[in-house]
C-alpha cells in the first residue's frame, strides 16, 4: 500500500509542478519505482525525461537497462525524439548497454520520422557500446541507408546478407532474408539512382531465394523502372505473373498503383492509344482513376498529338472533381501551342487564371515559346519584357528561349545584350544560349562577338572549353587521324530501300482473316473474364513478341542534351553538324561525324537526322537509308523527325506508296504524326497526283485534334491548283482565312498561279462559248 501511495505522490507532483517539489532524502529510490512511473500513462513524456534526469543525479542511484531502456520506448511511442542523443551519452557514461531490441526500436522511430542522419547515428553508438545488430535491424539499417541516398552502403550490407543466407540453411542459423519493406526501399533507391545493372542483380538475387516472394508494392516498382528503362516486355511480363499469382493466392491483386504505372510505361514507350485504352478498362475494373492517372494519360496525349483524347480526359478530371494543378495545365498548354491550337491554348491559360490555378515559369515559357513558333513571336517577346519588368516568372530557361528566337531572327545584338542582362540577374548561361549563338555567330560570320561574350560569363570553365573544343576540332578536320582504312564507308550498304522497309516491321505471317498467330495466341490466352482483358491481352503478346526492341522514340531529338560533361561532345558535334550542314559544306560534316564516331562518341537520333536530312535534301537516297539502318544497329530508336525524313525522301523517290505503308507502320509502333509528318505525307501524296488520299488525310489530321497551319494550307491551294481542281483551291483559301491563320510569300506564289489556272480555264471557256456561237 505504501508503495501504491508513493507512485501516486509522484505521479501529482510531477504533474503539477515538475522535480522541484520532490526531497531526495525522503523518496527512496529503486529500479522498480522508477519503471513504475516511466510506465504511467498519465504522466507526460517530458516529466518522465525530467524524473529520469532527477534521478540520475542520486549518488545513491544508478539507473539500470530496464529503466535505459523503458524511457527510450517511452520516448518513441511519443515521438519525443529530441532527447534521445543526451540519453544516448548518459547510458554511454553509464556503462549501460540496451539490448538490440532497443536500437532497433529508436532506428524504426527515427526512420518514421524522416530523419534518416540520427537512424545512422544510432549504428555509430551501437559501435561504440559493442552491441552488434540483430538480424532483424539490418531492415532498418537498409531502408535508413536508401532513403539517405547511402545507397552504395545500402547495397553492400544486402549482399553480404544474401550470401550469408545462401548455400546450406543450417549454415546460415540466425541469418534471415531482409524483408520486404527493406528490399522495396533499395529498389526505389536503386531506381532513382538510373542504377540499372544493381537492381536488376538484386532483383535476380531476390528472386532466387526461397521463401522471399515480391508483394505488390515490389511488383509496382519493378513494372515501373523496367518501363522507365525502354524494357517493355518485363514490364508486361511482371503483370501477368502478378496476376498469376493473386489468381493463385488472392494476395496480389493489381492495384491502382500498378495499372498507373502500367500506363505510364504504355506512354513512356510510345503506346499512348494502349494506354488510353487501359485506362478506360481501368474505370470499370473496380478501380477508380486519381490525379496521378488522369495526369500521366495527359502528358501522354499531349506528347503524342493526340490531342482530342487529351482534352477529353482534361474534362473527365474535371467532371469526377479533380482539380488539375500547374502540371496538368502545362502540359495541355504545350500540347495545344504545337498542335497550331493558338487561340484554344490562350483561352486554357485564362482558364487556368481563373480557376485559381498558379502559374509557373515554366507555364510562362511554354507561353513565349508557343507564340513564337506559331507566328506570334511579337506577342511572345511583349510578353518576356512584361514579365521581365514585373521581376516574376522569368528564369535562365526563358532567356534562353528568347535569345535562341533573337538568333534564328538575326538579331544577334539584341541577343547578346540579353545574355549581359542574363548574367547580370545572376542567371547562369548554359551550354544551349552559348552554342545557339555560335550558330549566330557563324551564319553572320561575327567571331569577334565571342571576346564579347567571354567577359559576361560567369561560369569561367565552360565557354573556354567550348573554344577549346572548336580549336580541337578545326586541328582534326585538317589533319584527320587514320583510324580506318581508305575508302571505307561511313555508313556501310545494307541493300537500299526493300532493306530499310524490312527493318522498320517484319511481318509475321497471317492467316486468311488477317489475325497473326501471336495475335490469336494471345487472344486464346486471355480470359474473357478478366477485369483487365485488354491489359491481359497485351501480357500475353510479351510472351511471344520483344516489345523491348523500341522502334520509335516518343521523345524528340535535342541538339544539346545537356548531360554535363557525359555529353559535352555530342553536343557540339551536333552544334557544329547543324553550321556546316546549313552552309551545304556536307563533306565537311561527314568528316567531322566520321571523326568523333571513330574516337568513341556515340551519335543521338539529332546527329543521324541531321546527316539524313542533308542526303535526302541532295537526292543521296541510298545513302539516307544506309543513316536510318545505322541507327537500328546502334540501337538509337529514331523519332518523328527521322521519319519525317524517310517519307520526305519517298516522295522525292516518286514511292509515295510506300510512304503510306511507313506510316502504317509507324502507327503500329506506337508512333504519332505531328504537324510536320502531316504536311510531308500530304505533300507527297499530292505530288504523286494521290489527291483524294491527300484530301482524306488534311481531313484526318482536323479529326486528330490539330490545326493546319499555313504550310497544310498551301500545299493544299497548289495540289489543287496543279490537278485542275481550282473551286476546291479556293475552298482551301477560303478556309485558310477563316481560320485566322496569316498566308506568308509562298501563299502569295501559289495564289499567282491559281489566278492564273483560273484565267486560263476562263479563257477556255469563253473560247469554247464562242465556237458553239459560231457553229450553224
């Protein structure tokens, strides 16, 4: 009973006024009364931490692991993490060693918490104490190293783990597999990382393992990084032994996260109509799409030209009550701006202002860039000096944009008082401003600019490297190293044109309904009661097909890639490729490609397709298409432009029937036609005398969502003009002027000969008028 009262004397005055009401002489102090007040429930976290350090200052007591070890539980329960360093260097004082039970309790607090440096801190007392981790803390200790980004360290402890769990398991007593949570975490770690090689060993080594089976979080990263890394097919294959195994177990059931990172992949390799279906299989599967859904099938859309699907989704956000944020808006904006959509894109960013939504400077950039691609490039540069005045939303990228205008328009003063005032509002100059202006430079053959421009620099390592790199270059065109043998090809022969449409699909072969037998095989595997039968379906195709061959790149080629020093030479390579090649020097840069690819630079889709765009501009057919088979070897997936390039070149070749086959297969592959792509296959198809397809196609190409623009619309005047079909010519003026959109000088030539074709069919007419007046 005394006791009972003791505890409960205690407990009040701690409550009330804290340790300095207590008398240490009258309180006789014992490891059981000390746990009995740490263990009240009553009694606030702080007042304990207070009795426990009042304690501590007793000569006559001295705490014990029990008592260590109750305060550190109490500490973390309440997340009165603060103290435990101090009471971490008392029990160090102490002599006291708490069982690892303990550290492992103060790490998974510490991890919760998010502070991942006082979780490491702990394995360094743990050092210091002698205490050796239990193997269930090696979990704490991994996800604490992976979220602190010590991945290296992360991933060295998980080896040792698995080779001390190998072999025989009674040689491994004691040693367990980490679990889930922990290798979930080094897997993320690993793929923020871009460590494809490591993560594909962990995963190989997990796998191997008995008893360790992924569960559906693991499933999702892993379906979202072989994606991320171009693997489809192990993407799709992870699904269907998902599925699998939840149609087995009924424990891993796809979830939301799996079919959002099913359709990110989808969009990511260019498969965006897959992915829209997916997603409308997604809505009826038991699922409900959310803001990350409708955002990554936007982005697709958007990227893809396929903008009458992103609009809809837009709207479906909406309407189900999510409100698009700055991303989203971003997204539509520039895709809108590129589908020639000026005044939709216009009317969205008002939109965006009034429903509350903040703009960025990214959103501005996507402004100024629009506008000025579209014809508005007084608008767009208004536009940058308003918001420069204002000091908002104008960052290094928005100068950058208006300079590379500047440049293109020629006005190389204004640019580089622009780059001065760059510098001046502390915005670093990147590698993309400066080579825009040595293109500048070089097209108004103005070096004497670039001591100009050396002295408003700031960075002062990269524009001396840059002339270094040229001065390099120059030396090595005058006198090349021999690294192969004379008249050796650069792009060696691989038999013309049936070569290059082989390579762009091998078809399979196809029964009599026109369904191939991987197509039939899969459908047969499909069950028809699946909530995801069209998802399934494209599972079972990666059984068969090697979808991780990618034959289309949905990312457009950069000039600069912007990678740092790991790309510093491709980059000015492509730089100095886009000079030569805009002189018509295409020796000059064969030679230069030729010498880098010799040294080891390895070619992006930008440097083949400027090579082939120079070999199809000067009828050098074969060797266009020897460029295009070269980048299938090398593994390099071309993009929209390379096949800009290869329908362009068909049509010169007078084949615009095969262009339409490229583009049949283009489609197939998980491609898109742009605004350009549209205009080459309309042009070429017009000049073949092809007119109703050509018609067909403009009709198309409205339907898809994008606008024709003033280049669509006089190739249209002129296929019709050419062919006779003048009321048509006109109908295609008529409509060019209603659209608002502004004819340029070649509208002006091709009106000239309309007028023309007009005259002599009047002329025509009135001739055949006065015969049959005069016939009897």
């Amino acid at each position: 009973m005394g006791n009972i009262l003791l505890v409960a004397y205690l407990t009040k005055t701690l409550s009330e006024s804290g340790t300095r009401s207590l008398d240490p002489d009258s309180i006789p102090l014992s490891e059981s009364l000390v746990l009995q007040i740490l263990r009240r429930n009553s009694l606030d976290s702080s007042k304990k931490m207070e009795f426990f350090k009042w304690c501590s200052l007793r000569y006559i007591y001295k705490h014990s692991v029990s008592t260590y070890s109750q305060m550190f539980s109490t500490l973390c329960r309440t997340g009165y993490l603060e103290e435990v360093p101090n009471l971490l260097n008392s029990m160090k004082n102490d002599g006291i060693v708490v069982g690892s039970e303990t550290f492992k309790l103060l790490l998974d607090a510490f991890i919760r918490s998010g502070k991942f440096d006082s979780a490491l801190d702990i394995l360094d007392h743990m050092e210091e104490l002698g205490s050796n981790p239990n193997p269930h803390m090696y979990d704490s200790i991994i996800v604490a190293l992976a979220k602190k980004n010590q991945v290296g360290l992360a991933l060295s402890i998980m080896f040792k783990l698995l080779e001390a769990s190998n072999g025989n398991e009674e040689n491994a007593v004691g040693v367990s597999l980490p679990g889930s949570v922990a290798c979930n975490a080094l897997l993320v770690a690993l793929r923020n990382g871009e460590m494809k090689v490591e993560f594909k060993t962990v995963l190989a080594k997990l796998r191997e393992k008995r008893g360790f089976e992924l569960n559906a979080w693991g499933y999702n990263i892993c379906i979202h990084a072989f994606g991320c890394w171009g693997d489809l097919t192990t993407s799709l294959r992870l699904f269907k032994e998902m599925k699998e195994k939840s149609l087995a177990s009924g424990s891993l059931d796809p979830d939301l996260c799996t079919y959002n990172s099913l359709i990110h992949v989808l969009c990511l390799a260019g498969k965006v109509k897959d992915a829209v279906i997916v997603y409308e299989e997604l809505k009826v599967s038991g699922h409900e799409p959310d803001a990350f859904t409708y955002r990554i099938l936007i982005q697709g859309c958007c990227k893809s030209y396929q903008m009458e699907d992103a609009t809809k989704i837009f709207s479906e956000m909406q309407y189900n009550g999510f409100l698009p944020d700055t991303v989203v808006y971003n997204s539509l904006l520039d895709g809108m701006f590129k589908a020639r959509k000026v005044m939709e894109a216009c009317q969205l960013f008002e939109k965006m202002v009034q429903d509350g939504v903040r703009a960025s400077c990214w959103t501005y950039n996507i402004l100024i860039d629009g506008l000025c691609k579209n014809g508005r490039a007084e608008a767009g540069y208004n536009l940058f000096c308003g918001l420069k005045k204002k000091g908002h939303f104008v960052d290094a990228v928005t100068y950058s944009t208006v300079v590379l205008l500047l440049c293109r328009k020629g006005h190389l003063e204004e640019a580089l008082h622009l780059v001065e005032e760059m510098e001046e509002r502390g915005f670093v100059v990147d590698l993309i401003t400066i080579t825009s202006l040595l293109i500048a430079f070089h097209k108004q053959g103005r070096w004497d600019c670039t001591e100009r421009l050396m002295k408003h620099i700031r960075d002062v390592n990269l524009l001396p490297n840059v002339l270094k790199w040229r001065a390099d270059m120059e030396a090595s065109l005058k006198n090349p190293p021999r690294s192969r043998e004379d008249y050796t090809p650069m792009f060696p022969s691989t038999g013309g044109l049936q070569e290059i449409m082989s390579s762009i699909s091998s078809p399979k072969s196809r029964s009599d309904d026109g369904v191939t037998e991987d197509e039939k095989s899969s459908s047969a595997d499909t069950d028809q009661w699946s909530s995801s039968p069209y998802m399934d379906h494209l599972a079972n195709q990666a059984k068969s097909t090697d979808l991780s061959s990618q034959l289309f790149s949905l990312a457009r080629g950069q000039r600069v890639q912007a990678k740092g020093a790991g790309s510093f030479d491709i980059d000015m390579v492509n730089t100095f490729l886009s000079i030569f090649l805009a002189k018509g020097k295409l020796s000059l840069a064969c030679k230069l490609f030729e010498i880098f690819t010799d040294m080891g630079v390895d070619p992006v889709s930008y440097t083949y397709n400027s090579i082939m765009s120079s070999f199809v501009k000067r009828g050098y057919f074969n060797r266009a298409w020897d460029v295009f088979n070269e980048m299938g070897e090398k593994v390099c997936p071309p993009d929209i432009a390379t096949y800009n390039l290869v329908i362009q070149g068909l049509g010169k070749m007078g084949r615009a029937d095969l262009a339409s086959s490229v583009l049949d297969k283009l489609m197939k592959q998980g491609g898109y036609l742009d605004i350009v792509m549209y205009n080459t296959l309309i042009d070429a198809l017009g000049k073949a005398g092809r007119t109703d397809e050509a018609n067909n196609l403009f009709e198309q190409m409205k339907t898809s969502g994008l606008n024709p623009d003033v280049v669509t619309y006089n190739i249209m005047i002129e296929v019709h003009s050419k062919t006779g079909r003048l009321k048509d010519a006109y109908k295609f003026l008529k409509m060019m002027l209603d659209a608002g959109c502004l004819p340029n000088h070649v509208t002006d030539t091709t009106l000239d000969f309309l007028a023309k074709e007009i005259e002599k069919l009047r002329y025509q007419k009135a001739s055949i008028m006065r015969q049959k007046d005069d016939s009897p």
